[in-house]
C-alpha cells in the first residue's frame, strides 16, 4: 500500500511538472507570436503616419501598467507639454516601447530574485523630450542590469539570459530593425546590478514637413 502511495504520489509530481512546461510554452508561443505578427505581416502593418511619440507610449504604458502594479514596481512617465512629432508606422512604435518595458519587467524581476537590495524600491522610468532636431524616448530601469560579456550580444536576433519559456531573444532585435527604419538609433546604457536604460533617437518632424 505504502509503494502505491509513493508511485501515485510520483505520477502527480510528474504531472505537475508537465503541466507547468506546457504553460511555459504556451506563454513563450504567445510572445513569439506577437513579435512575428509586427515582423512578418508587412503588407497591413507598413503603413506609416504621422504622430506624437507621446501616444503609442501611453497605450504601452496601459498594456503594462497592471503587470507593474502586481510585482509593485513603479512605472512612470515623464514629458513635457510640447508636441513630439515622429513619423513610422504607429503599432511598430508601441510594440518596441512593450519591448523595451517588459524586458525591464525581467531585469527588475531577477534582480528581486536574487534578492539584491530587496529593501530598494524598483522602477521604470520613461521619458520623452526634445533635443534639437530630435525627439528622445528613455526607458530606465534599476533591475539587474547587463554584463559586460552579454552586452556585445544583446541585439543580435535569439541571443536571450532568460530560461527557455521565458526569453525569444527577439525583443530587442526587431526593436533596433524598427526604429532603423525610422531613421533613428537605439542605445543601451547598463551597469550590472545598478540598471539600464534604453535610449532612442527620432527624427523630429519639423513644422515645414507636416504635409
Ligand atoms: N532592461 C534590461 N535589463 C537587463 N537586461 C536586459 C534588459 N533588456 C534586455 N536585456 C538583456 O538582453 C537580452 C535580449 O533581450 P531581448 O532581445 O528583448 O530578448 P528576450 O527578452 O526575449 O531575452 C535579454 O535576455 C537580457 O539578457
Ligand atoms: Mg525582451
């Protein structure tokens, strides 16, 4: 009796097990999905317009804001009242922003983890601002920030620290291609264990150039 107890007892742990990869992956199918879907389907998603760099940050920020409140970390967004005129294709702009705020999610949630200054508070911190013919969008964050030997690598496409059925290591790859097209440069800034933060540069659309 004592035997079939322990062998069902096995079974359910095994279960479990399977159960939870299966999870993992539907999640890691899930982001893969989503990042192929902004990669693949030119045809609906090249249109470009004209719009404020402000927006498609507002609807990321709402995208996150719930999953930031559950972990506690504060996520805030910092801009002036001027206009920031940018011109790409609106969803690619929001999808490189998610990017860039749920790998601060990660960076934030490993750094809990390993329980590295617990007591400190964790944040994100995005701003938008002008500085001369460009507009600025910053995501910094106090997670756990890069290594020196990952940092070389981080932008190429399927280069991830995350456990598998967590990372795709697309983010940041299709978040460069991205803002490439838009004529702009994407930077990373990190010290590990203090934080990173992203920085990207766009042209700014002058006055004279708004059809
Ligand atoms: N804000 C960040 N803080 C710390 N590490 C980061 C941050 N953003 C990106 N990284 C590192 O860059 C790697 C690649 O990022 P990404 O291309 O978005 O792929 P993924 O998030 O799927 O791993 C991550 O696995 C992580 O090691
Ligand atoms: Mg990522």
């Amino acid at each position: 009796l004592e035997k079939a107890k322990t062998d069902s007892l096995d079974l359910k742990n095994t279960v479990t097990r399977q159960a939870k990869k299966i999870v993992q992956n539907i999640a890691r199918m899930q982001t893969i999905v989503d990042n192929i879907r902004h990669f693949a389907s030119k045809e609906q998603n090249s249109e470009t317009k004209l719009f404020d760099c402000k927006e498609p940050i507002y609807s990321a920020l709402t995208l996150t804001s719930g999953k930031c409140k559950e972990k506690s970390i504060q996520l805030n967004f910092q801009c002036g009242p001027e206009e920031l005129p940018i011109r790409g294709n609106f969803y690619k702009m929001e999808q490189v922003i998610l990017n860039l705020i749920r790998n601060s999610i990660d960076a934030l949630e490993e750094k809990r983890q390993q329980s590295i200054q617990p007591e400190r508070e964790m944040y994100i911190h995005l701003q938008a601002k002008l500085h001369k013919e460009s507009v600025i969008i910053s995501v910094e964050d106090n997670g756990i920030g890069i290594s020196q030997q990952n940092i070389d690598y981080i932008l190429q496409p399927f280069f991830t620290t995350k456990e598998s059925g967590k990372g795709t290591g697309l983010g940041l790859s299709i978040s460069s291609r991205i803002i490439k097209e838009m004529q702009g440069r994407l930077s990373i800034n990190s010290t590990p264990m203090e934080g990173t933060t992203v920085q990207l540069t766009l042209p700014l659309v002058q006055h004279h150039e708004k059809e």
